[in-house]
C-alpha cells in the first residue's frame, strides 16, 4: 500500500475562427500535472497481470507507470501539455492538436523485473496526438513520439478512415523502434526488431441482411503476414449466423519463430434466448492479435 499525490489543473482559451461560415471555434488548452508517490522496493512480487504501459500523450498525464497492479512505480514527475481543438458553426468537434513532455524531479527506481536498469532519464518521449474529422464521412489520425535527447523518432502511428451507413472502411500503420520493443521480453533479445506493420479493415453490408467484414495485418520490415480474417452474417428478425476464417501468427516459445494458426468460426444466435459456436469472434473488425482502434471519438460524433 503506498500513498500518492496528485496535482492537475489547466485553462482553457477560444477565440472564434472564420471557418465554418465565419461561426467556428478554436481552443487552446495548456495543462499540467505533479505527481508523486513515495519508493518501495517490489521485486520480490511476482508478475501476474502486468506490463510497462505504452507512452502517448494522455498516458504522461496518468498516475500509472505499469498496467496492473503487480508494480506499483514510484514518481516525483511534472507533465507540461497544450491541446488545441477546433469547433464548426454547430459545436461539433473538427480538429484536435496535443502535445506533451513529462519531466522527472527524480528517476523512478521501481522496475518490472529485477534484471531490468533502472531509469536514468531526466524527462519522457515528446508525445503528439492528432485527429480530424475531414468530412462527415472521413476521419484521420496520427501520432508520434520523439525522443527529445537522441534526435530520433521512437514511434510513430497513422489511420485514415471512411465510414457511411453501414460501411466502414480504413488503411492504418505504425511504427515502433526495436529499442521500445524491450518492456514485452526483457531478456529476449532476438526479439528486439523494429515494428513496421500496415493494415486495411472493412465492414462492408452486401446484401438487405448480408454483411462482410475483414482485416490483413502485414509486417512490412519482416515481410511477413500477421493476421488475415474475413467472415460474413446473415442477420433476420429473429435469428442470425455468422462465419469466419481467420489466419494469425502464434508465436512458438521454443524457436521464437512465428508459424500460422487458422481458426474456424460458426456462430448461430437466436435473439433473446442467446447463442451458440464455436472458433473465431463475433462481428467485430478486432481480429485475434490487434484490436480495431476508432482514434477519432470527437465531441458530437455518433
């Protein structure tokens, strides 16, 4: 058990813009937060259920180093960030810009495993956050992280997305230096390889009560497919059923190489009674190994 501090505030400025029929917003948000929570050494608990959590802007504003709660870290960190978003003429949210940085009044000590080094840096990645909503049907996202003492990229992700009705279509990638790579096999070297991986999604309805959906997943840098599924749903008043196939990589924990895995799926649904199947998931654009991300949840998007 350990006791923590926390300190959050910000403020918010508009200005009216001459988008948007002379009748739009535009905000600028600077924020900040301290937070601290004293050092206890933990290593002699186990690792259940935990991991070193992903760095973007809105996890340097968390009060959690590791997901789960097998490490508790320890903090003495100020995070300076500036969000600018953009409102059309009925107050919808078009555009948003964050930036941020948290600097370390002392390094945490606490480590996820024993054999990892402690950390010796003074402030965090450079993180930037954007998405737009183009049109109503078009989307955008990008994110970056910079390493502000080495001069380089560290990570990096982008999606573009069309969505009417009951279509909905995107083309995303991202970036993960081999260095970031080492909280999920701390003593695994050979793993250590740069993430280069593009994707395309689609929901796509084919008929009255037809509908399509799939996602390809493919690791440019390796060459190597990650993940493929498609499936259709027929879907009545009363009943429905789906089919999949999908194709992923499982990971062997002897070779360290990855060999492919097909899963079948057959779901049948009496609606209100419940369902029966087996194999694969449901209707989703979630496939085995990565999850669909819908980054553009803007104020005033249905």
């Amino acid at each position: 058990t350990l006791p923590s501090f926390r300190l959050k505030g910000g403020v918010n400025f508009d200005r009216p813009l001459d988008w948007y029929d002379g009748k739009g917003t535009q905000t600028l948000e600077p924020e900040f937060q301290y937070l601290y929570i004293p050092y206890k050494n933990q290593d002699e608990i186990g690792i259940y259920d935990s991991t070193t959590t992903r760095q973007d802007y809105y996890s340097l504003f968390s009060d959690r180093r590791f997901a789960g709660l097998d490490r508790i870290s320890d903090a003495n960190r100020v995070t300076v960030g500036l969000t600018s978003r953009v409102y059309d003429n009925v107050g919808d949210e078009r555009l948003r810009l964050a930036v941020a940085q948290a600097f370390e009044m002392t390094p945490p000590k606490v480590r996820l495993y024993p054999s990892n080094p402690e950390s010796t840096n003074a402030r965090s990645l450079l993180s930037f956050e954007g998405d737009a909503r183009i049109t109503d049907e078009w989307f955008a996202h990008a994110g970056t992280q910079y390493d502000t003492s080495e001069g380089e990229f560290t990570a990096g992700n982008g999606a573009v997305e069309y969505r009417t009705g009951k279509l909905t279509t995107q083309v995303n990638y991202r970036y993960i230096k081999d260095g970031n790579l080492d909280y999920r096999y701390p003593t695994n070297t050979a793993l250590a390889e740069d993430l280069s991986q593009a994707g395309l999604v689609m929901m796509a309805p084919i008929a009255d009560q037809w509908q399509m959906y799939g996602g390809y997943y493919r690791d440019i840098k390796q060459d190597v497919n990650i993940d493929r599924k498609i499936g259709v749903k027929y879907d009545s008043c009363c009943w429905s059923i789906n089919m999949s196939l999908e194709w992923h990589n499982q990971a062997d924990n002897v070779t360290l190489k990855p060999t492919s895995e097909k899963v079948i799926g057959l779901q049948f649904e009496m609606k209100g009674l419940g369902s029966v199947g087996t194999g694969g998931r449901s209707v989703t654009l979630d496939t085995e190994l990565l999850p669909y991300v819908r980054p553009f949840n803007l104020k005033g998007q249905q």
